[in-house]
C-alpha cells in the first residue's frame, strides 16, 4: 500500500471519527508494511500495518481501533 493511499483513508476514517484532519503526517516505519499517522503534532500517534493485499477496511479497523482505544 503506497503512503497516499495511507493518508486518504486515514483522513477519511478520522473525519468519520468527528476528528479535525488538516494536520496529518504519514510516514513509513523502518519495518516494510508499517506505517505512522500522526494527529494534530502529536495529539495521537496510531501505528497501522499494513502491505500488498491490505484492504481499506483493514486500515480504517485499526485506526478506529487505536485510535478510540486512546481516549
């Protein structure tokens, strides 16, 4: 999964989440398949895995997961 994909649906799962998304960093881990999404400059940091053949659904499941599991 490329890095914009990453971000398009982790902005589209976080508004979904009633969460401000103008300021999202994505980047990837030095491990293949992992990425950082940083909310807000720090406000939440999720750690999502994910490779070929990852579905969107299993982005957005782990964001929503992690993300509410924050709070």
């Amino acid at each position: 999964m490329e890095q914009h994909e990453v971000e398009r649906i982790a902005r589209a799962t976080l508004r979904e989440l009633g969460v401000a998304t103008s300021s999202i960093t994505v980047t990837q881990d030095p491990q293949p398949g992992q990425w950082r999404v940083q909310i807000g400059g720090g406000h939440a940091n999720l750690k999502i895995r994910c490779g070929q053949g990852s579905t969107a659904q299993w982005v957005r499941a782990q964001i929503f997961e992690q993300y509410l599991g924050q709070g």
